[in-house]
C-alpha cells in the first residue's frame, strides 16, 4: 500500500470520493436491484397464482365432465398472460388432462412432468429460468385435479439487466462527477498544503526566515499553516537574537582590540621615553664625575678617587639594567611571527661573534647541524644569544671549556640545550635562576644583571615551551627549552 | 682647520658641556655653534631670527644632531636640511641617547648620515667624538658647495 501512500493528496481524495460514493452506489443499486427482483419475483407468484386459481376454476367444470377439450380452450386463455410459457391440468393420479404451450414446436409435457412428484398439493417452484407454480383444482369439498403453470423469468432478466444498465451508468456519470467534484475541492485541502511545501521549500533553500505561508482557514491545515508561521517566526526572531549577540560580540572584540592597542602603544611610548630620558641624567652623573677625576683628581686622596670611581660605576650600571629592562619588554611586545628558524646557523654565528672578541680563548665548540625549529627568528636569536653568551661568560675562570649546543628528544617532542662545563650553580638555587634581576653569583665573580634568563624565560614562554636548568657548582650547567 | 665649523644641536645643557669637554680632550679646535632648539638650528643654518645677516653659504662641516629637542624636534630639522637645496648634503650625524627602532629607521628614511648612541660612560663618549671628529672632519669628503 505504500503506492498509495506515494499518491498525490489529489488524487488520493479523488479516489477515495469515488470510492466513497461508487460504493454506496453500487450497495444501493444491488440492494435495490434484488429488493426490486425479490417484490417482482412475489407479484409474478402472486399473478400466476391467481391465473392459476382461474383456470383451476374454470376447468373445473371440465374435469367433472370428462371435456379435455373444454380444458385445452380455457388453458389457452393464458395466452393473454405472455409470461407463461405453459401450463397444464392434472388429473387426480397425475395424468395430463389439458395443456397449453405458449410456443408450440418446443419441449413438451416432459416440461412439466417433474412437477407432479411434488408432495405438497399446492406450491411452486424457481427454477433456473422459469416459475413452476401448481395449485389443486377443487370443486365442492373434491379435489380433482392439479393445474401447473410455468411462467418464464424472462422478463425479470432483462428487467434486472435493464436495472443493472441504469445502474452502471449512473455509476458511471456519479463517478466523474465525482471526480470533477473532488478535483475542484481538492484544491482547498491540497492548496494550502502545497503552498506550505513550497513556502518550507524557499525558507530552507534561501535560508529567508522572514517568509510566511499563505493562511487557509480554521481547520488543521489552517492550524498546521498557523503553527508554521508561528516557528518561523521564532527561528527569525532567534536568528535576529543569534545576529545582534555576534555584532555585539564583534563590537566587543573591536573595542578590546582598540583597548590592547592603545595599552600598547602607551607602553611603547613609555619604553622610548625610558630609553631616552632615563639615561641622559646618568651621562651627566657619569660624565662630569669623570671631569672631577681627571681635573681635580690630583687634589683628592685616594679615597676621594676611589668614592668618584663608585659613582661612575654606579651610574654606569643603572644605564645597563636601564637597557636590559628595555630588552626585556622588547620581547613581550611586538608580534611573534612564526617561521621555521635555523637554530644551527644561529648558534655558529654568535658562537664565531664570542670567539672572534676573545680569540686567545680555547673553547670547543659543539654546534649540532641542522636543527630547525618554529618561532620567531629575531627573539630565538636573543634566546640563543643570552644562553651562549653566559656559557662564555661562565666559563672564562676555567683553562679550557666546552660549550656545547644540540637537541635531544622526550615524548616524541624536541628538548634544545645548551651545556657548558664552567662555573655551573648550586641547584638549591636553582628556583632563582629564571627571576628577573636574580643573580647566583657575585658580582665581583662574574658580571652581568641577572637580566638574560629572565629574557630567554619570557621568549620561551611566548613560544609556549618550558624552560628548566641543571648545574653542578664547579662542573658546569645545561640549560633545556622547548618551543 | 678653523675654518671647519661644527653645529651642535643640543637641548641639556649637561650634555652639552660634556661634548664640548669630549671634544676639547680631543684637542678638535674647530668652532662649535651651540643650537640649544630645533628652531635656533634652523636659524643658524639658514641665516634667519638670530642669526640674520650670516653668510649661508658657509655651512658647518657636520651637524651633530640630538633628536629630543623642544620647539621643533631633531627628525623635523633634518627633514628640512635635507629638503633644502642648500643644505641637502650637509653631513648630519644623530647623536642620541635613544637606541630605539623607530627612531633608527625614521633617522636613516629622513637622510641621517650616521646614528651614535650616546653612551653614558664618559671614556667611552670621548673615545666616540674622537672617532667622530677624525671622520668627519678630516676623512670625509663633504660635497662640494654650488657656487
């Protein structure tokens, strides 16, 4: 049945109309129909019965007589009736006394024969086409005979036939009515679904929630259409909700943005300033402390010089924090571009930068070729840089060194380092080595501001690594990062 | 030698009795005129305000060129340097305390001839305007002046 579930809604109601009203058709013909035959059927038995007592009557007067003759002529009033085909008068032992033929020339008494071994004195009988119907003659209290008539079904066919005629075309003529009929209603059920389809169809292909299907009363098409409506409505009003909250979103991040830019640019401003204004009063300080020296130094004792040579350290010292802390926020502003770097190449020219300042100095240095990494060359460069530069710096007491720069690798990822075999550190110190400003030597041991680890943390950090250290005092250190 | 005038534009008055010592130490005996502005540099160079009346087409050998400067800043009076036929290759150098990238890259795209950091360790400073006068003054060649 699937098919018919496939069918289109007009044909759908087309058919079950014509199915509705052809089967109450047809029940109604073939009720009618046999109603029709069954009454017709009754008055034939009740018109040849009657003819039957007739002429039972009147050939009554015959049997007494012995007159077969007399009988055959009142038989042959039956002529008049067309419907009966024969008939004929029995006498009392079921001898045929008269008979009359309709149609003489055609099967004869044997007709009629059957009938007499009937039990019942009167009665009748439907055969396939014809009434045998008999009734006994009586006269006075005797019965004398029995008189049997056959009248053909004849006219009952052709009547149900006829019947049955009408019947088909007027099934016929209702049917396309009802189609016709069915055809112009449909359009107000099927319609307005249809109009649904098309409006559900445009909303989801033109993604336009503001579309509305077309209304159709109050019935539950009616209410299908309003419901409809009624959630396309909510899926604009959504949309629209779904809209502003992404502008304001969008709005927010613009406004972030412009906040971080401007917060930026202040820093930037005051990075400059830093560089610039912080240092000219250090000059001054330095400078003319250096004037007295080398004017009045003669005049001063040695204390006197040596108090003047503090003061030009001092200053000097604060120029390089002043410059270190500028490096520092260099590394955090600015953006980060990612590029695939040479860590090999780096690491051999700054080692030759190291080397070329301090020929006279044995270092060995191990540079592992070819290890290329993701990040931004110019702070890999500074990270590269600090490290090597304090492997060098750290190594200056010992006679020989080796510095040495590779990668190894833990959990499939790569670890860089930088080892060196020089002064190394305490590690219970070890938590200190990455603070800004913290040193784990004297200054007098070796110089420096405590600055550059602070920087390679930060730029590993921005990179997303880690950065972590081991050192033995006296046996030197290894510095790890990731990126 | 005297004939070779050098223009120091220089707002701080410290920095700037510390060049003129750092020259001195150098035995540069040339004449030094001190543009404490933007505005007094300008003057000088083209014979304006104050300086009126002064024969412009003798240009100092160099112009030692500080950037942070009131009225009008060192990068706007090289841009007019540079935009005057005049002095359109007058040798400046930028003599400055900042080491900033900006500062760097604006200098160069506006014409500078040379960026010195000003270090604050005097030795250092003296030994730099050491190697300044030597250059400009003796070693290079300035363009010659259209008569």
């Amino acid at each position: 049945m699937s098919s018919f579930r496939d069918l289109p809604i007009k044909h759908k109601l087309t058919a079950l109309s014509v199915l509705a009203s052809g089967s109450a058709l047809v029940l109604a013909c073939f009720t009618f129909v046999v109603y029709d035959g069954w009454t017709f059927r009754d008055s034939l038995i009740q018109t040849v019965s009657t003819q039957a007592k007739m002429v039972g009557y009147n050939s009554a007067a015959a049997l007494v007589f012995g007159e077969p003759r007399s009988a055959r002529e009142t038989l042959s009033a039956l002529n008049a009736e067309p419907r009966i085909i024969s008939a004929g008068v029995y006498i009392r032992d079921g001898k045929l006394f008269a008979s009359y033929l309709r149609d003489p020339g055609r099967d004869g008494d044997e007709a009629l024969g059957p009938v007499l071994s009937h039990s019942n004195a009167e009665g009748h009988r439907f055969e396939a086409n014809h009434l045998d119907l008999w009734r006994p003659i009586i006269f006075g209290q005797e019965r004398l005979g029995t008189i049997v008539i056959r009248a053909d079904l004849e006219a009952i066919r052709t009547r149900q036939l006829r019947y049955l005629g009408i019947a088909v075309v007027v099934l016929l003529i209702s049917t396309l009515g009802a189609i016709l009929v069915s055809f112009g209603f449909q359009r107000s059920i099927s319609g307005p679904i249809l109009g649904l389809a098309m409006t559900a169809r445009t909303v989801s292909r033109d993604k336009d929630f503001s579309l509305r299907a077309r209304g159709s009363g109050k019935d539950e098409i009616g209410v299908l259409v309003e419901t409809f409506n009624e959630m396309l409505a909510r899926i604009q009003e959504q949309n629209q909700q779904l809209q502003k909250a992404h502008d304001e979103l969008e709005q927010r991040v613009i406004e972030r943005t412009t906040q971080l830019e401007a917060a930026n640019k202040e820093l930037e401003a005051f990075a400059y300033s830093v560089s610039h204004d912080l240092r000219a009063p250090l000059r001054s300080i330095d400078g003319f402390s250096e004037a007295i020296l080398q004017g009045y130094g003669d005049q001063l004792d040695q204390q006197g010089r040596s108090d003047l040579q503090r003061v030009r350290a001092a200053s000097q010292r604060m120029a390089q924090l002043i410059d270190d802390i500028l490096n520092l926020s260099r590394v955090s502003r600015g953006e980060m571009r990612y590029e695939a770097v040479n860590l090999s190449t780096i690491a051999r020219a700054i080692a030759s930068e190291l080397q070329s300042v301090a020929p006279e100095r044995p270092v060995e240095l191990s540079i592992l070729d070819g290890v290329i990494a993701t990040g931004d060359p110019r702070l890999l460069r500074v990270v590269l840089d600090n490290l090597l530069r304090n492997a060098w710096k750290f190594t200056e007491k010992h006679p020989t060194a080796k510095i040495e720069f590779g990668v190894s690798h833990s959990n499939g990822k790569p670890v860089y380092f930088v080892r060196d075999d020089g002064a190394g550190f305490d590690m219970a110190y070890a938590g200190k080595l990455f603070g800004a400003f913290q040193r784990l030597h004297a200054m007098t041991e070796f110089q420096g501001t405590g600055i550059g680890l602070a920087t390679v943390q930060r730029i590993v950090h921005r990179h997303g690594g880690r950065v972590w250290a081991e050192g033995k005092v006296e046996q030197g250190a290894i510095f790890y990062f990731t990126l | 030698m005297n004939d070779k005038v050098i223009l120091l534009v220089e707002d701080n008055p410290d920095d700037e009795e510390l060049t003129l010592r750092a020259l001195k130490k150098n035995n540069i005996q040339n004449d030094v005129v001190v543009a404490r502005d933007g505005v007094q540099a300008l003057d000088y160079l083209f014979g304006n305000g104050a300086h009126a009346g002064r024969n412009v087409s003798i240009l100092p050998s160099v112009v030692l060129l500080d950037l942070k400067l009131p009225k009008i800043d060192g990068l706007e009076v090289l841009k007019k340097i540079r935009g005057d036929d005049r002095t359109r290759f007058l040798p400046v150098v930028i003599l400055t305390s900042s080491k900033e990238d900006q500062d760097l890259i604006n200098g160069y795209k506006l014409g500078a001839n040379s960026y010195i950091r000003k270090p604050v360790d005097f030795s250092q400073f003296i030994d730099a305007v050491r190697q300044l006068g030597l250059y400009w003054l003796l070693l290079n060649e300035p363009a010659p002046s259209e008569r």
